[in-house]
C-alpha cells in the first residue's frame, strides 16, 4: 500500500491516536464499478439494513445490526456506533467468547483462517477504548485488535478492500448482559483507533464511496420504537420515515492546538430541553442563556446525559426511586402524556426542534441475566436511561432515548446532520439516494433551500490509502429483515433491585473511542 501524508498537523498531546497525524488516501480515482443493479429492495445508490435492538437476550437497548465478513461469508451481529469510527469483528479464537454453558460472544465470530478473501494488514495495529472514563492506559473499554482487509456485505451489496479490526482482546463488555459483541463505527476516519504510527484506513461508510456503493459519506439512522425493526441507509434518506421537514444543522467544529478549525465531530449545541407535563404546564430544564452545552449524537450510548442539576429536576419530576445508580418506576407508572422538547442549533442560525415523548426514556429493567424483567412493587420495574454526567469535560453524549425520537441524516462529506420528528412504526418507504454536493440531501428529499445550510468550516476529508475496492450484488441480502421485533422482554422470572445494578454502570459505560479524550485539549467554537 502506498500513504501520502497530509498536511494538516494535528497536535493533540493527550491523544496517541489523532496525535500519530493522518494520512490522505484517494478513494474515488479506482472505482471498479458504477452503481450496480441492486435487487429490487434497494435504491441504487443505497444500502439499507435493518436495526434490532435485543439479541440473545441480551439487554434490549442496543442498536445492532447483521452483516457479512469474508469469503465463504460469516454472519455477524454487531452494535452500530455513531460514536467511533472503527469497524471491529470478534476473532474465532478469542479466549474471552468460551464460557462454561455457552458463547459470550453471541454476535458471531470471524476466522481469519476460514476466509480466501482476508489480508493480514497490520497485527495489533488497533488500540481503541470505550467509556466516558476510558484512557489508553486505564484499560476500560479497551479493544485490541489486528488491523485486516477482507469483503463485508451490508443488504446485498459485497464491498471488497473493506478494512477493519479483528478482536483478540476485549475488556468492555458490549452487550447489556455481559456479553461481548463486534462494532460497525460509524464516525469520522480521524477518530480511528489506529496505533501510533499507523495511518488512518477508510472507514466502512468510506468504503461504500470508494466501492461506488454510494455517493457520498450519508446515512440515515431511523430507530424506531423499541418493538419494531429501525434501520440504517447507507447513501439515501426515506422520506417516509419522517414526519415535517428536514432541518440542516452545520456540525461545530474543533478548535486545533494549532488554531485551525475543523469539523470532524458531530458536535451540535443542544439549546433548549423543556418538559411538557400530562396537565399542559412545562419545566424548563435547559435554557439557552445557561451554559453552553455541547452534544454528540451517539448511537452507542443508551442514555442521555445531562449535567447533574438537569437530572435531579428530571428525576423529582418523574417521580422514580432512585437506589444507587439505577433510577426507576413501575413500567405502568410512566406518564404517558409528558413530552420533552428539544431545540439544537449547530453552526449557523437554523434550529432543529424534536419532540421525544417520556416513555422514550425508560426501558424495562432487565434482569443481569437477561431473563426477564425486575419487578417493583408487584410490577415490572422500567429503568430511567437519563444519566447525571460532568458537562466540564465540555461535551455531553446523547443516546438512543433521544435518537429513537428522530430521523437522523449524517454528512460527513458536508460536515452536516439534518434532523427531522420520527414517523414511528412506519410500514412504508420511499427511498432516495443523494447526489455528492453541498445541497444533496435536501435536492434529493425537494426540501426548501431555507431548510438547507452551509458549510463554511474546513471539513475533515476523507483520509485513506489507495486502497482498491471492489463491488458486487450478493445473491441473498443480509439484515434485512422488518415489522415488528419478538420482545424478550416480559414479566415472568422476578429479579430483585439488586440484580439490575450491573446492567446501570454498563448503560454508562459510554461507547466512544479514546481519541475523543483528544478533544479536552481543544476548543469547540462558541
Ligand atoms: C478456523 O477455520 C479453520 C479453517 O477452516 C479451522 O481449521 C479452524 O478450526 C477454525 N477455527 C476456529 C476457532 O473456529
Ligand atoms: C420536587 O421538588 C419539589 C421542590 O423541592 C418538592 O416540593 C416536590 O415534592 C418534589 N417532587 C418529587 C416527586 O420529588
Ligand atoms: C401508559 O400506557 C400504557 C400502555 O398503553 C399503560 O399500560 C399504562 O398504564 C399507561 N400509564 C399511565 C400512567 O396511564
Ligand atoms: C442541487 O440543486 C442545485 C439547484 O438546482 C444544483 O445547482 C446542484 O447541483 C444540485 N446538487 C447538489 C448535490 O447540490
Ligand atoms: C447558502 O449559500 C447560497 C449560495 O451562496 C445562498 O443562496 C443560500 O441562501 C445560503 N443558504 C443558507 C441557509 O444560508
Ligand atoms: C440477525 O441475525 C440473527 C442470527 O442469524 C437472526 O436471528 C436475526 O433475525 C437477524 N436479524 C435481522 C434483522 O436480520
Ligand atoms: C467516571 O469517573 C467518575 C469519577 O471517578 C465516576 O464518578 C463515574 O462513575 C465514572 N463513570 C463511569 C461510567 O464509570
């Protein structure tokens, strides 16, 4: 493989990942292929899987999705993380999947041996750590992994030269019961794990480009609700997942040691939160004249974190019983009628407005062993996913509660997301895919120019090597399943209050690679 190095020094001390510098890769100049005819299911142009949310019983809170790796295809499971960038699979020999009854692996697993199609690219060449608290040396959330390049297949297309890490070391325990399971990451190449040293390798949404897949680095996150199947587009919106407009933010950028800014975080300012009560009156929770609050979208986070005096208003107002960390009520209790609003701005004037009903914040409160739910009070117990955190660090990650609400479009080509109110339960779909460009979500969607935005910030650039990709159509799609999703969830065994506790600290252990610590030395503009 040849690296060019890039011109834009990033010196950021405290991170060894982003401080290894970055490489310049050209994706487009060896397409193999043009956009092929892909089976009826999907637009060309476009790749949609479906999104599950419990597995193996595991706590059903994670957003996972199926695909493929290598020649014969292996089938994985794995979380979707719109916090990290790397692409990880479980190795076949990992010691930590053997357990005494069963797998502790349940997504799946890939061997290298068993694949004609894998390369070896770079053994240990990934060091990535997971969790609010995480650092390279603390050991929290660490995965180490081999750098590798072999075929995925998403839906029904085959991308070739994808590169990715392979797993033989895991210590965050991915999956709600314990359990460890692959990831598909989903950010900016700049926040790849890579050692020190090595250069940044295309990211899975920068292989759809540079295979031809897709346009441009988009994709839609649609949810849904928790009974139902959610999806991601890959390269396309669905215009019927979404109810009202899009509205454009421009993401904020980082303020560089070297005073260069530079949009490569999905940075928003979450501006107003209000909570509208089942009698009509509201709560303010966070003003716009109060501190500044910035927030990632993260798909790997189960709860929305906010600044501690937000959750003590939050939890005297919903009225749960907080025992350690776990805050909760009977499932029956939760006000149905209350909503949240919220208002985000980005860079520029345009404002995004959600509604996120209160029941979006609770889940069941699954037992440690994922069997069944806890019981309070003769009730199913339902866990409140709100989470105190210290906005000091100067970023706030927001999790599904809050996604499941919205229909996400992030562009990571124009630096942008664009933000619309879920349609939930939704059985249709018109899928268009978007054109590359500055206006392409919103010319491919026919939205109002007014509702669009413009970049003016330095966005990061896709960052690769010349890597030769190739595309083809799987004769059977993967991941592609709809409708509703079998709940695993439901009364029978009774746990105590106890047996949730694990399950709490997990659902703050934040999913969200090291690199991100790089940014505590940094500025986000205000
Ligand atoms: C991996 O595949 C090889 C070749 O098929 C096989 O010999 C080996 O047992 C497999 N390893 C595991 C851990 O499944
Ligand atoms: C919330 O706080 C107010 C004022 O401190 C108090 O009067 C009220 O009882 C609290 N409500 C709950 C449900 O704890
Ligand atoms: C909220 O809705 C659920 C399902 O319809 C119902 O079981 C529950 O009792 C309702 N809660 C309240 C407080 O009305
Ligand atoms: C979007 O529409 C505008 C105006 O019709 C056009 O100039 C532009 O090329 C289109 N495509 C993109 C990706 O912006
Ligand atoms: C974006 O820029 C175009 C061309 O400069 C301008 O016509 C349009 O009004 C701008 N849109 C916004 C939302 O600022
Ligand atoms: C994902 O794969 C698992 C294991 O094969 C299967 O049980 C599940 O139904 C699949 N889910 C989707 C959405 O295709
Ligand atoms: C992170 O560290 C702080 C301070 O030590 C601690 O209070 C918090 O619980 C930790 N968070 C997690 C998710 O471990």
């Amino acid at each position: 493989m040849k690296f060019a190095t890039r011109a834009i020094p990033l010196v950021l001390s405290a991170s060894t990942a982003l401080a290894a510098g970055t490489l310049e890769f050209s994706l487009g100049s060896e397409r193999r292929s043009h956009f092929p005819d892909i089976a009826e299911r999907d637009v060309k142009g476009t790749s949609e899987s479906a999104l599950s949310t419990n597995y193996a019983n595991s706590v059903g809170m994670r957003y996972l999705v199926n695909l493929t790796v290598g020649t014969p295809p292996q089938p994985q499971t794995v979380l979707i993380d719109t916090g990290s960038s790397d692409t990880i699979f479980v190795a076949a020999d990992a010691s930590f999947c053997s357990g005494k009854s069963k797998s502790h692996c349940p997504g799946g697993t890939y061997n290298t041996s068993a694949s004609s199609t894998f390369k070896m690219l770079s053994p240990d060449g990934i060091d990535a750590h997971y969790g609010v608290n995480a650092t390279a040396t603390s050991g929290e959330g660490g995965i180490d992994a081999d750098l590798v390049t072999d075929v995925i297949q998403v839906g029904n297309i085959i991308v070739g030269g994808a590169h990715f890490g392979v797993a033989h070391q895991m210590d965050g325990k991915f999956l709600g019961n314990g359990d460890y399971v692959g990831l598909l990451g989903l950010a900016n190449t700049l926040q790849e794990a890579v050692k020190p040293g090595q250069p940044k390798y295309p990211t899975f949404v920068e292989s759809l480009v540079g295979a031809g897949a897709i346009a441009s680095r988009v994709f839609s996150l649609y949810l849904n609700e928790v009974s139902s199947y959610g999806s991601i587009l890959f390269g396309g919106v669905d215009t019927e997942k979404y109810t009202g407009d899009l509205m454009t933010l421009n993401f904020r950028p980082l303020v560089l040691t070297t005073g260069e800014s530079l949009v490569s975080y999905s940075f928003m300012r979450m501006e107003e939160v209000s909570m509208t009560h089942e009698d009509g009156t509201q709560t303010a929770l966070i003003v716009s004249s109060g501190p500044k609050l910035n927030v990632i979208p993260d798909s790997g986070t189960s709860t929305w974190n906010v600044p501690t005096d937000v959750y003590n208003t939050v939890v005297n107002m919903t009225g749960v019983t907080v025992s350690g960390s776990n805050a909760a009520l009977p499932c029956s209790q939760i006000p149905n009628k209350t909503t949240f609003t919220f208002t985000f701005s980005g860079n520029g004037e345009n404002k995004a407005k959600l509604e996120v009903p209160l029941s979006s914040f609770f889940i069941p409160a699954s037992r440690a062993d994922g069997k069944g739910v806890v019981r309070m009070g003769g009730q199913d117990m339902c866990l409140l996913m709100v989470a105190p955190s210290n906005p000091s660090s100067g970023v706030l990650l927001m999790g599904d509660p809050v996604l499941r609400a919205g229909y996400w479009v992030f562009d990571m080509d124009n630096g942008q997301i664009s933000i619309a109110q879920a349609r939930l339960s939704s059985t249709s779909s018109n899928i268009v895919a978007v054109e590359a460009g500055p206006h392409g979500i919103m010319n491919a969607t026919r939205q109002p120019s007014g509702l669009a935005a413009n970049q003016t910030e330095q966005v990061a650039k896709t960052a690769t090597a010349s890597v030769s990709f190739s595309l083809s159509t799987a004769a059977s799609a993967v991941g592609q399943t709809s409708g509703p999703q079998s709940t695993v969830l439901s009364g029978g065994a009774v746990g105590s209050m106890l047996d949730v506790t694990a399950m709490m600290s997990l659902a703050s252990a934040l999913l969200l690679s090291v690199t991100f610590g790089a940014f505590f030395v940094v500025n986000i503009v205000c």
